[in-house]
C-alpha cells in the first residue's frame, strides 16, 4: 500500500445540472500530497477537446482573454475553503458554460505519483420553473375574524427537460423575516415549520394539492398570529450521478395578505369599592366584528392575586353557549344584550375582596348543526375591595384598686362606651396590653399580657403566662360591656402602664368571624413611691487563734431596711488559694441554709467529715457557722452570702435583695516538714510479657517525722501519648490506710501496688502489652498528725512523669511456636517410620517355594 500511495484530486461526480442564470459551485480537493500544506489550484474549461484557461491561485496571469472580463468583474471567482481544497463560483450560468471543467494542481511531490487533475460535465439547462399565485387576493387583504378558517392557492409548475421534483412551501412575514409554515419536499413528505408542528397535528394547517399543479394551503382557527404577508416558495430538485439531491433553483411569489380581527373580552367596570353586605355588579362585555350567528361561553373566575393564568382562581358562575347558567344562590349571571353579561353578588363580605376574571369563548354553527369553538379571551382582572361596616364605640379604661404598697392587689376596667351599629353580628374582645415606664425618653414597646379570640379563647402572653396559671393574675368579663385584670399581688415589676384594646367581629356568610375593628383606650399608670432596700452583712470570727484540727466558727449578722417582715438564707463561700487543684476556679459553695431554715450541702466533697461543717440559726438575723477539725487544706477566705426575702402573694416568698459579708481568713501557720515527689525506673524500656517496676519516692525537707506519724494516699496515673495531649488514665489508689483500689483494665496486663517503705510505693505492670506504654505518674497527699494526736491532710503532690516504652520480642514471640512445629514435625516423622516398619514387616511379606538344587561337584575328566 505506501507504493501505491500518490496524489488525489478530487471533483463532484458529474454532470451537474443547473439552470440558467443561476450560479454554480465546482469543489476541489487533493490529498496524500507532499510539500508545503498550502497547495494552487488551476481551472481550465473545454466546450470540445480543447481547454480554455480559466482561473488559478497561484498565478494571475493565468486567465485566457476570453475569461478576463468575467473573472474581473467577480461572475468567475475562486474561494478557497482550506490549505487543500477550493471551490469554482461561476455566477449568472449561461448555455455558452455547458462542457468539461478541469481542476489542476501544480505539483509539490518529491515524485511524480496520483493524479494532478480531475474534470467534471456541467450541463445547463433553460429555466422552466412557473410559479404563480391569485391575483384577485394578492392586491388587497384578506381581513378575518378571529377564530375563522381561510385557504391560499399557489400554482407551479416546471417544463424542464430533465427530471425535476419540485419542493413547495408556504411562508409567513413576521416583522422582517419570512418563517416557514408547512412544507411539501422534493421527496413528497410534509415538513412543519418551528412552532407550527402542534397545529399540523390537529390539522388546523395542511396543504393540499389540486389540479393544474396548484397548492392549496389551509388554515383553521386563525389567531393573531396569523396575521401577515403569505407567499409561496418553490425550489427545482434534481438528482445528482451520487444519488444525492441538489437543488437547481429556486422561486417565491407572494399570494395574499391577512388580517385578523381580535376579539376582545373586556369588564366595563375599573377598580370597585363596595362597603360590607352592599351588592357587587359587574358587567363583561365581548367586542367582536362577527355578523352571523354565534353564541358566546361566559364564565366568571376570582382570584385573590392577579394572575391571568386563572391558576388558583374559583369558578363563580358560568353560562354556556346554550344560555343555561351553573346554580347560586347568592350570585346571579344574566345575559343583558347580545355581547353583555352581567355578574351580580349580593350581601358581599370581606372576603369577596380581590380579582375578578371573566372569560368568553365564541362558538359558530357547523353546517351539520354542532357548534364550534372558534376562540376563547380572558379579561384583565377587575380589582374589588370590600369595605367593612364598622361599628362606631369607645374604650375607656380605669382602675378600681389601685396598689399603696408592694403586693396590694390591683384591678383594672375596660369599658366599652357609646356603642352605636352593633347587631348581632358583631362581637367584641379584649387584649391587654403593659409597657414599662423609664425615667428617659426612650421608647420602651409594649408587652401582650393577653389577647382574647372571636369565640373568647384567652391567648396569654409570655410575660403573665406563669402567674396567670399560678392564680396571681385573673382574666375575666365583668359585664356586657367591661372587661376586667385583677393582680392579686402586685410588685415592684409590674409597676409600668397598661392599656387595652377592644376588638370588633363581623360575622360572615359561613359562620366565620374576622375582625373589622381595633379601639385602643389611653393607658392607666399603675406606681408607687418606694425606698430602696438596704442589707448589711457583717462576718465575725469567735476565735482569734486556732490551730490546725480544732474548730473554726464564725457568725454573719444580717441588718436590713425597707423590706417588710424580711427572712434571710443564707450561703457559705471559701474562697481558696491558686494553689488548690481540687478547686481551679477559686471559690467553694460549702453549705446553705433557705428562708425556710433547710439545711443543704453545696459542694463539700469531703467524705470522711461528712458532718463537719454546721449552719445554724441563732437568731432571726444572727447565723453561726462551725468546721470541725480543721485540715490545712481548709484555709482561705470565708464568706457570708445572704438573700432577703420578702413574703408574696399566695404565700410564696419573693427576692428582695443580696448581701455579701466581710471575709474571714483561716490561714495555718506551720513549721513541718516538705514533701517531695519523684517517679523512678530501672527499665523504663521494657518488651512484651515483661515486668515493669515504677517506683513513687516521696522525699522530706526541714522537720524530720517519725514513720508512724505520718501517712500517704498514692494514686497512679497515666496518660497514653508522648506529648502529653490527651486526659490521665487512674491505674490504681493505695489510701493511707493500706486499702488498694484498682480502676478496670481491657488488656490481659495486671497491677500490683504496694508499700515497700514507709517512704516508697511500687506499682507492677505484669505481662505489659502495646497499649501499657506512655507517661506515667503519681500524686501522694500527705497526711500528718500533729502534736494533739489529729491527723491534718497536706495540699497533693504530683510527681513529673516517666515515659514506658513496650517494644516486641521477636526471639520470644516466635520461639515457642517454633519449638511446637519442630517437636510435631518430628513425631509425625517417626511415626511415619513406625508405620512404614510395620507395614513391611506384616502387611507386605511374601514367602517363595523355590525348588531345591541339588549341589553336586563335577568330576574330573580322568574319572568320566
């Protein structure tokens, strides 16, 4: 194949059949050439045998006389399409331009290989296309109603001498461009154009042909889109020597002009107010030209937005094209003349208020006597509001009890006044409403206290809810005409302005009720002169001097003023040093003691003195507070926290006021020993299944003490990472009392703590695994007896930790399973021995009877 392969120049397979005076485009391509991409073209023309030069790219020179003047002027040009391809533009082709034409490449090939030119026929033929249209409807308009049906005639015919196929299609102008609307192609199939392809399939556009060639395009139920300039285009197909269709030429006659007489649906009446129970009359009124017999569809539509889409529109009333109209009994539909209907709606209410739509269809007689909808408009929405019938009154608001003093009761009235308009159909409700007064000029919005519904549901507000349900605040009608709020026990927060509004209902055609009417009355100020309430709290310590172990006791003696009948709970606080760590935040609620004189532990954690720490009452405004055996953990600053309280309404007890005391110091002057603590290994690097020994050293500096007199609690822990980020683990206690307390492991390690000095502690790790590794510590608190024989508990030590390290044994991981398989291999190994002894010996043994020879020794040949 690369031997053969060469240049290829390439033409249409001819002939080519034009027309007359049309123009003709000749391409030309080469391919599997060498040199540069970009190749010349040469085209030359031969009526006979001879060839005329006729154009090239490469060369301007290359035109005969003959063609100068045409080339010159543009009717024989060549247009290149690509690097290696051209195309021959012979414009206005005339009988004179039938013969050959030849394509030429000059070559670029490093050898001579293919063909460098190709040639194709050009025939021309004369033009035979007629195309004609009606020449009564081409010089004036068609004008039509909307909804009707009309039909075009367009004649074509061809004489030419070949055989042609004519392609036919029906245009519309729409503003400066003709679209297609159906077409009949040079293969007999029909082809709507774009947006037409719904009404060729209901057949509301067809084409049909007639007679004489002539082309009938027909139209039913014409719109608005209808409406334009119609021509006729036909275009002469022929069929080339590939099998592919070319057309030839083509021609357009315009045929008629169109217009279409809309028909309109418009509602006499613009924007409506109708006051409330009034009638509602609106009038639809259909504008069209049609003078034969029609009748029209009506039908009624409200909405409450104006959507003319009708998507959530309800149906009131239609009529149909026989005049019979849908039942109601509030809402009439009659027929006033022959393009008007009107809608009437009696005794409207407000929620009649919104769009109202009318939509008209014309239908037209059929000539076998059904009737036919030929168009359908809806009217742009006619807006109605409703007005409310208000009932005229007045509002006034007074209070019939007011507050002397906190906790007096208050009752308030609103009343309704000059009531004029109002039937049965209208009821009344009350929403109160407060507003908190401030000495500034700021403006403070109100609070709903509560609302009442049309059918006397009490709505409560989020500030009177609590109380209302408690009884503190009453809601109720004192009359027809007042509406009551009554607060049984008044305080100081609801000292402020109220007011209320009362509140119209209309009642509807369905039993509704909607509210027509809010009269707000002029608010009533509900105030007292008060004194500020004073509490003084003064904290004394009993004893000057004290020591460590012996009772701490202080009293707190509370003085107040303006507050009546007052009760006092109170709270103590210690306020520790920094350098606790059971408290990081400083302060400790130790024990409380209620208005109610209850008792309560707060945050007194300690166990073992569960009853050391007493609040009691000495008297109404004298509190003492004792701590038995003091430990040197207990110092700090002591405090009295102190509440007055005032008795409220229901025999509740309300807060007036807070007060904090002097602080109280309890601070240990000791001269004993301290104590260090340090954490050692002799392996903190250990392997698997070992055992890991961790010593806690405690140290002492200054006082030497004997071993019985002090005591250690020792608590391990650890943290499971390298950079000490996550929370400590507990591993294991020993309490000063000897007793170990062991947290649950998952592992199959095990723990061991033990004393094995009075001033060292060991904890074992047995068997250590993977996750034992990580930072160990310990914490010791020291517990030290003092000289009167009370054991005083010191602040806890924590220890710096020691990273363990468990790493594998790879010898000691594999060397028992390796002792299993070589024991194994070598008892089934002699045990195949045995087997194959054995089978031998019995299993397998055959006895052979060979015949017995006798054994004679020759005799010398001397005795033979």
């Amino acid at each position: 194949l690369a031997f053969c392969r060469g240049r290829v120049v390439r033409v249409p397979k001819g002939p080519l059949i034009r027309v007359t005076g049309t123009e003709v485009v000749i391409p030309c391509s080469v391919s599997d050439y060498d040199g540069p991409s970009e190749q010349n073209f040469d085209w030359e023309f031969s009526r006979e045998t001879d060839f005329v030069r006729i154009v090239s790219t490469w060369d301007s020179t290359f035109t005969s006389e003959e063609y100068q003047k045409r080339v010159g002027n543009g009717d024989i040009k060549l247009r290149r399409s690509s690097n290696d391809a051209v195309e021959l533009v012979v414009r206005n082709i005339q009988p004179t331009d039938q013969g050959r034409y030849k394509c030429s490449t000059p070559s670029t090939d490093a050898t001579v290989q293919g063909n460098y030119d190709a040639e194709v026929q050009v025939k021309v033929i004369s033009d035979g296309l007629s195309v004609s249209g009606s020449k009564a409807r081409s010089s004036m308009p068609l004008r039509l109603s909307e909804g009707d049906s009309f039909k075009l005639r367009c004649s074509a015919i061809t004489t030419s001498p070949e055989h042609t196929h004519l392609h036919v299609t029906w245009q519309i102008k729409s503003g400066s461009v003709w679209q297609d609307i159906l077409s009949l192609t040079h293969e007999g199939k029909f082809h709507p154009g774009p947006g037409y392809e719904e009404r060729y399939q209901n057949g509301d556009i067809r084409m049909d042909t007639g007679v004489n060639d002539t082309y009938w395009l027909s139209v039913s139920q014409a719109s608005s889109v209808d409406e334009g300039a119609y021509r006729c285009l036909v275009s002469e197909w022929v069929r080339g020597a590939d099998s592919s269709w070319q057309k030839i030429q083509e021609k357009s006659v315009e045929i008629a002009s169109v217009a279409i007489r809309r028909t309109d649906v418009i509602i006499s009446t613009s924007n409506v107010s109708v006051t409330e129970r009034d009638s509602l009359d609106l009038t639809c009124n259909i504008t069209t030209d049609r003078s034969g017999i029609f009748q029209a569809e009506v039908m009624w539509y409200f909405s409450a937005s104006p959507d003319d889409t009708l998507s959530d529109a309800q149906v009131l009333l239609s009529m149909d094209h026989d005049s019979v109209v849908s039942d109601s009994t509030l809402i009439s539909l009659s027929h006033i003349d022959r393009n008007s209907y009107r809608l009437l709606v009696r005794d409207v209410a407000l929620e009649d208020s919104g769009y109202y739509f009318c939509q008209a269809a014309v239908w037209v007689p059929l000539h076998n006597g059904s009737w036919h909808k030929v168009v359908e408009r809806t009217s742009a929405p006619v807006s109605v509001v409703v007005t409310a019938l208000e009932p005229d009154y007045e509002v006034f608001l007074n209070a019939s009890k007011t507050p002397k003093f906190s906790d007096d009761p208050t009752e308030l009235n609103c009343r309704i006044t000059n009531a004029q308009d109002t039937e049965a159909n209208i009821r009344f409700t009350v929403s109160w409403y407060y507003r908190e007064r401030l000495p500034s000029d700021d403006v403070v919005t109100e609070e709903l206290l509560a609302a009442m519904d049309a059918d006397w549901t009490l709505l409560l507000g989020d500030r009177s809810r609590e109380r209302t349900q408690n009884g503190e605040i009453i809601f109720f009608k004192k009359a027809v005409d007042i509406f009551s709020l009554r607060i049984q026990w008044t305080s100081e927060s609801d000292r402020g302005d109220y007011f209320c509004v009362i509140s119209a209902w209309s009642r509807h055609r369905n039993n509704s009720w909607v509210k027509s009417k809010d009269v707000t009355s002029a608010s009533v100020s509900i105030f007292w002169a008060t004194q500020d309430y004073t509490l003084t709290v003064e904290a004394v310590k009993l004893k000057p001097f004290f020591v460590a172990g012996h009772t701490f006791e202080m009293t707190c003696k509370v003085s107040s003023k303006n507050i009546k009948t007052p009760r006092y709970s109170v709270l103590i606080t210690a306020e520790k040093p920094l350098t606790d760590q059971s408290n990081p935040n400083g302060t400790t609620r130790i024990i409380s003691l209620n208005q109610d004189s209850v008792v309560r532990l707060e945050d007194w954690t300690d166990q073992t003195r569960v009853d050391g720490v007493v609040l009691e009452k000495v008297q109404e405004n004298e509190f003492r507070y004792r701590m038995y055996q003091t430990q040197i953990s207990d110092a700090g600053l002591y405090r009295c926290v102190v509440t007055a309280w005032s008795p409220g309404g229901g025999g509740m007890w309300r807060e007036a006021v807070n007060g904090l005391s002097n602080p109280i110091q309890i601070d240990f002057q000791t001269s004993g020993p301290v104590f260090n603590v340090s954490v050692h290994s002799d392996n903190p690097t250990i392997y698997q299944g070992e055992l890991a020994d961790l010593l806690c050293i405690v140290t002492m500096e200054g006082m030497a003490l004997e071993p019985d007199d002090m005591s250690f609690d020792v608590s391990w822990f650890a943290v499971r990472s390298f950079a000490l980020d996550r929370e400590p683990v507990l591993l294991a206690s020993l309490d000063r009392k000897g007793i170990v307390t062991q947290s649950r492991r998952n592992g199959s390690s095990d723990l061991s703590l033990e004393r094995i000095s009075p001033l060292e502690f060991r904890l074992r790790v047995h068997g250590c695994e993977d996750h034992d590794f990580g930072n160990h510590y310990c914490v010791v608190t020291p517990w030290v007896r003092s000289s009167t024989g009370v054991w005083q508990q010191e602040p806890d030590i924590k220890a710096k930790p020691i990273f363990l390290s468990v790493k594998m044994d790879v010898l000691n991981a594999f060397k028992y399973p390796l002792l299993i398989g070589i024991g194994l291999a070598t008892v089934i190994g002699l045990l195949s021995c045995l087997i194959g002894y054995c089978s031998s010996r019995w299993c397998c043994k055959k006895e052979v009877q060979e015949t017995r020879r006798e054994r004679r020794r020759l005799m010398s040949m001397e005795m033979d």
